[in-house]
C-alpha cells in the first residue's frame, strides 16, 4: 500500500472522499506546479494588495495577518478577493482562532474583519478542545446556506488548518497537542483541510495536506541548514529538506522573499525548489 503523499497531488484530488475544497486546492497545485505559500506579512493594505499582485502568479496561497494591516477595511479585502480570483490563488488568514466555540463563530464570521467573507483557509488552536473544529464549520455551513438562499450559489470553499506543529524553538504545541489535530482532521475531513506541520504527520491513508513555516534557501554557498534562523527564536529550514524529506506539502515563506531585491526572481526560486523536491518524492 502506498503511502498517500507519495501521490501525486492530481492523484490526491481525485480519491474517493476527498472534499471538493481539498480537491480544489491539490488540482491548483498541480495546474500551478507551486506548492508555495507567501507569508504577506506586510504593514498596509497598499503593500499588501501590491505583493498579492506582483507575486500572485507563483504561488497558490497567501497568508495574511488581517489585524496587523495598520489600515485594514472591507475595501482591502475586496480587492485581495478581486486579485486571488484573477491570479487564481487562495486566501489564508493566519488567525489562529482559540476561545470557546460561540466566540470563534462571531470571530469568524462577523467582528470587524469577517473572515469568512474572504479568506478561503484560516488557522485553528486545537487546545480548547475539538468543539472549536465543530463550532467553525457549524458558522461557515451558516454562511453557505446563506448565500445559497441569496446568490446563484456559495461564494467560495472554506477550510481550517489546524496548528499541529510549530516553527519557534521552543514551541509547546507538541504531544497530546499534536495527536489532537491529527485525530480532529480525520474525523472532519470536509472541513479540516490540513495541518500546519514541520513533518509528515500522516498515516498511510490520510490524505490532509501538511503546510510548513520556517521554510528559507540557504544564504548561497551554504549548504547545511541546521543552523539557520532569525535570532528571535524563528529555525528555518530547506524547501528540499522540508517537501522531500520530511513528506510536507506547501512551504510557508514571508522574509525569504519579501526581503529580496526580485521578489519575483526570488518566489520563483523557492516554488522551483519546492516543485523538485515533490517530483523527486513521487517519482
């Protein structure tokens, strides 16, 4: 039996009981040959609707943090909504919801940001407990129906990632932590749509996809990535050493690229990168 991420994502999007967001996502992976994730970590929506458009046709994710954009409006996420559908990318808000379950669905779906208006995948704290898992695809069922009733049919797919592992040294989401997600993901497959993960915390038939921060290239000449980091408690690692050898899926990068003088130049280099690396572990 083969270990399912030893597919192809074409062959991943296409096994029985597959969710069709999840389905989405694999099939845009492989029509983009990006696995890559842009953290957009950026102070304005002027930056951010830039980035999204300079960028927008490399990668197939891109993180916001939306209560970190000092001017953050409806407008903004108009017109990041408007770019993601022209640049065929999705919308991930790293929110990191973690309160009880009737919090997280005003978070979710209303509040100042309303995130589930926009943003196709947002990240989730298993630590109060699976009830927050059914709590949001409760509220983002609610929306559907909503605009079900109200329009030609709902206006995107919704998913959670799950916060299974983290990239800070030090990190305490371990453990029972982890082993929590991994059983929430296969008991909500419609809904879960990965992990956010620093390995391959699947078993033979999981098909949840793993995405991974803390992902860098190597400053040049350098090979060893052992010992790569921010200084702020930030480890990096390869995208080479991460999708071929730890069996994740999507890498996460923010500063690798934004920092560069091309940023173009440089995400295509991490989604060629990212791409090798996953035809070398299906081949």
């Amino acid at each position: 039996m083969v270990d399912r991420h030893r597919l192809s994502f074409h062959s991943r999007a296409n096994l029985p009981g597959t969710s069709p967001f999840q389905a989405q996502l694999c099939s845009l992976i492989e029509k983009k040959q990006s696995a890559l994730c842009l953290a957009a970590d950026v102070d304005t929506s002027a930056e951010l609707l830039q980035v999204a458009e300079e960028l927008g046709d490399v990668i197939v994710i891109l993180k916001t943090h939306a209560d970190a954009v000092e001017d953050w409006s409806k407008e903004t996420a108009d017109a990041l909504l408007e770019i993601s559908k022209r640049k065929d990318f999705l919308i991930f808000e790293d929110r990191k919801f973690a309160d009880i379950g009737s919090t997280v669905q005003k978070q979710y779906i209303a509040g100042p940001f309303k995130i589930a208006t926009w943003a196709h995948l947002t990240t989730v704290h298993i630590f109060p407990g699976p009830a927050i898992v059914r709590a949001l695809e409760e509220a983002a069922n609610k929306l559907r129906n909503a605009e079900m009733e109200t329009t030609n049919g709902p206006s995107m797919e919704r998913g959670i990632l799950l916060l299974a592992q983290m990239s800070s040294e030090g990190s305490l989401v371990t453990g029972e932590c982890t082993s929590s997600c991994i059983e929430a993901a296969r008991k909500h497959p419609d809904f879960v749509t990965g992990l956010i993960g620093q390995s391959n915390l699947r078993g033979p038939q999981d098909n949840f996809l793993i995405m991974t921060p803390g992902v860098q290239l190597p400053p040049d000449g350098q090979i060893d990535d052992s010992k790569m980091g921010d200084g702020l408690g930030q480890q990096y690692r390869t995208p080479r050493k991460v999708v071929l050898e730890e069996g994740c899926d999507i890498i996460i990068v923010g500063r690798g690229i934004l920092s560069a003088q091309d940023r173009v130049q440089q995400a295509e280099k991490y989604r060629l990168s990212a791409w090798t690396a996953y035809q070398e572990r299906i081949a």
